[in-house]
C-alpha cells in the first residue's frame, strides 16, 4: 500500500522480468532518486500496488529482441519505470546510449532532472521570455533547479534564484545573476519562504515590472507568491510540489497581468525519440564543456531506498541522490 517511506521493502525473490517486444532487459548499476519517487510512493500520483518504484536507471543491456540496433552489453540510461531493482525491463524507445566519455555516475545525474531543467528552460515557457530578460527559479541550491539555473544562464536569460542560507554554497556554484537567500524552517533543512519578502525583492532587482518566467517545483508554499512576482505577460510555470500540491485558484487571477500558468511534465517533452534524443545529446555536450556542474549529493544501497527518501523529503540534498545497485 502507499504511504510513507516505511512502506518501501525490498522483495529478494523477486523474478527477473521475461523479455517482450519492443523492450530491452537492462541490468542496473544505478537508480536516481527523485521527488516525484515519493508522490508515488505516498499515492500522490496513484499506482497500482504492488509497484517497483523509481523511474530512472543506469546499467548494461542484458538482453535484447531481434533486429535492434542495441546490443548486449551496451551501456544505456533510461526514463522508464521500475528501475529500484537489479533487472528492468525498458522500452527501447526510452533507452539513451551512453558515450564512452561519461561515467555511469554523471549519466544518471542527467536523466530525469538534467531533462526536467532542459524542457522548462526550453520550452515550457512556450517562447514568452526572451534573451536577456528576467526568470526566477525557486530553489536553486539542489536539485532540478541547480540544473534549470546553470542551463537558464547558458540561454541568455537573466536569473533570480532563491535559496536556503544552508545551501548557499551550492546556490552560487549556478551563477545566477541575484541571489535571495532564506532562512531555514526550524530544525529543518528547507527554506522558510515567508522569511523574506520574495516579491518585494523581485520588484526591487525587476525596476517594478516582475520577471517573463517563474520556474517553480517548491509548491503550495510559493504558488502565491509566484503570481505575485510575474509581469505582464509572464508565465508561472508550475512543476513540483515539494511543500505540497498547488491548491486550485480561479483563472480570474491571471486577469491583472494578463498572466500564464502551465503545469508540465517530462513526458510530454520527450514524446518522441528524435525529442528525447535532442535533449539528452545538448545535456551531454554541456556536461562535456564544463558548461553544467553535475553534482551527487549522497549514494544509498538498494536496501536504503526508505532511508534516501526521507531524507529527500526533508530537503537535505544538495545534488543527485542515487541508489546503488548493483
């Protein structure tokens, strides 16, 4: 059943997927570790239970159909689910070669967020910000959005980032062009979003006018705030729900800036494999410039997996989380 993270357990007699049509057995080296684990996990997002959790793996093709332009022994990350465990089973649609000249480490640290920060950077906004204007990004000191910041600066856009006084070291690596640095919850390790006046800040560095583009994974505690802080035309680009879903609000509320508001997701920016292919390929080549800092906060063993997510949900990373398995 879901629920908290002591749900996670791990089953050793699970079998080895058989081999279908279309698909490739990979045996995994790694599995990422990422939030939207834990909406699945906590039901969220619903599954059907029993599920294998993860969406993220690295690893060598085990085995393979005939006629693929794959071959055992190749190493691969992919995007598919069921990848806490020593055998997935992944469309070969959704298996990335991996070149020889990156490390299984760095590969998987490019998979889900490296893609998430490329398409919200890219193409989530839909083209309403332009070079050299202004794009705030919540959270920059971890996750997804060290890398939407790194990759927002490569595009030419000018960027605002918050972050925790904790994770102000990591926050800087990302140069961003301002910085709003917030305390930290009580014996937490997540920044306290009421103790700065975000909006007042954003008006001050914007000369009143707001910022085109918000990129927001933190949630119900800076929906608000994110309205608040667009301009005119702006897009709030809404994509995690790390304190908590988005509460529902009136689209009257876009109405005093003419606002957007979109809530994406990744699949639906790698539909295709040519799409997905293009944006793993200008990750990789930004990794292989020096032009992305790809940092791994912290590796649990497989049997780990409830104790990397809790301390995923108490804002603890700093980078990639990874599970080790094999």
């Amino acid at each position: 059943e879901t629920g908290d993270a002591d749900q996670l357990s791990v089953q050793k007699d699970f079998p080895v997927p058989q081999l279908i049509e279309g698909h490739a057995l990979v045996k995994n080296d790694y599995a990422g570790v990422n939030f939207i684990d834990t909406y699945h996990r906590g039901g969220l997002y619903p599954r059907q239970v029993p599920f294998v959790c993860g969406q993220e793996g690295d690893g060598t093709i085990a085995a393979l159909p005939l006629g693929s332009d794959f071959h055992i022994g190749d190493r691969v990350i992919y995007g598919s689910l069921g990848s806490y465990s020593e055998y997935s089973l992944v469309p070969l649609s959704k298996l990335v070669p991996l070149p020889d000249d990156i490390d299984m480490e760095v590969a998987i640290t490019c998979m889900v967020q490296g893609l998430t920060a490329h398409y919200l950077v890219t193409s989530a906004h839909a083209d309403l910000i332009q070079k050299g204007e202004w794009m705030l990004i919540f959270s920059v000191g971890s996750g997804t959005c060290q890398w939407a910041a790194q990759m927002a600066k490569l595009k030419g856009y000018k960027v605002i980032g918050t972050c925790s006084k904790g994770k102000l070291d990591k926050a800087r690596e990302t140069h961003c062009d301002e910085l709003i640095v917030l305390d930290e919850v009580k014996d937490q390790k997540y920044a306290d979003y009421s103790s700065v006046d975000i909006v007042e800040n954003v008006m001050s560095l914007t000369q009143g006018q707001g910022v085109k583009c918000i990129l927001d994974g933190v949630g119900r505690s800076t929906s608000e705030i994110s309205l608040k802080c667009l301009a005119r035309r702006g897009i709030f680009v809404s994509f995690g729900n790390a304190s908590g879903s988005v509460e529902a609000f009136p689209v009257l509320k876009l109405t005093p800036k003419s606002a957007f508001v979109t809530r994406p997701k990744l699949g639906d920016y790698v539909a295709t494999r040519d799409e997905l292919m293009t944006r793993m390929n200008e990750v990789f080549e930004w990794v292989r410039q020096g032009n992305l800092r790809v940092g791994i906060d912290n590796e649990f063993a497989l049997e780990q997996a409830a104790e990397a997510h809790r301390y995923i949900e108490a804002g603890k990373t700093g980078g990639k989380l990874l599970l080790k398995i094999a």
